[in-house]
C-alpha cells in the first residue's frame, strides 16, 4: 500500500519530489497518506478544481517567495512550468508577489524561474535525444532482420534448388 501511495503521489505533484516528502513517506507512511490527501489529492491535483492546477502552482509559489522560503518555491515553479503555464505567465506570478514581498521576491524568483526554464530545456533535448536512439534503434534493428530474412530466403531457395 505504502508504495502505491508514492507513486499516487508522485504523479499527482508532476515528479517534483521535495526531500521533506520522501522523509515522512520513510518515517510514518500511515500520516503521510493522510496528509497526501489534504496536500495533493484534495487540494493541488484535486480532479474537479474550479482554479487550474498552473494557477495553483502562482499561488503557492508567491506565498512561497514572500515568506523567503527558496527551495519550496523552485518546487512550485517547476510544477507549475509543468502545469503548462508559460514562463510569463509565471514571472508574472512572481511580479504579483512582490507587492506584498518586496523586490527581492522578483531578484529571487526570476532567477530560480531562468533556471528551471534552463533545466526543462535540457530535459526536453534529453528526452528528444533519447526518443532518437530507441527509434534509431528499433530501425537499425528491423532492417538486420529483414536482412536476415533475406539471407534465409536465399538459403531456403538453395536448399530446395528454387
């Protein structure tokens, strides 16, 4: 059960692990169910949300930046770029939060915000590279076996005297 309820979870926050998540799911997976429900199923991944899951994701990461907390809100930005919100609309989001926060949630935000829109970039090349190999792969590998078809077609014409 408790892996089940990881891989939920994993998949209700897009991937984006915080080393606090991993730490409760170790030490006492029973409150960590529980409070996966509140945190992601009831209220970040909730399935008939009126507010989209990237606007969410502004939300938190504000709120986030204003209170000076920088890893939770790299956390959210990451998210939220994987919601489908354009880096834009996320800076954007962060501009909204200096009003209460203060200029440096802007300095800070934007940065941690050129990073993570660095980061996809690199994962997306990533995935495209990878998604090359395997089809150059498979191609390579079924014209050795219509190659080796072709060689047993000769071989079985031979040994029938066709």
């Amino acid at each position: 059960m408790a892996d089940d309820v990881a891989e939920e979870f994993k998949a209700e926050i897009l991937g984006v692990l915080h080393p606090g998540h991993e730490a409760v799911m170790e030490l006492d997976p029973e409150y960590f169910a529980a409070l996966k429900n509140y945190y992601s199923t009831w209220t970040i991944s909730r399935k008939d949300a009126a507010v989209s899951r990237a606007t969410k994701e502004f939300v938190i990461t504000g709120v986030l930046l204003t209170q000076g907390k920088m890893n939770g809100a790299r956390v959210h930005i990451r998210r939220g770029l994987l919601a489908g919100a354009t880096p834009r609309e996320m800076f954007e989001a962060i501009t909204a939060a200096a009003i209460p926060g203060g200029v440096p949630v802007v300095w800070h935000g934007a940065a941690m915000l050129k990073e993570e829109i660095e980061v996809a970039a690199l994962d997306q090349k990533r995935k495209e590279l990878l998604e090359k190999i395997d089809k150059e792969t498979h191609e390579d590998k079924l014209a050795r076996l219509e190659d080796d078809l072709l060689f047993l077609d000769v071989q079985l014409r031979v040994s029938r005297g066709d």
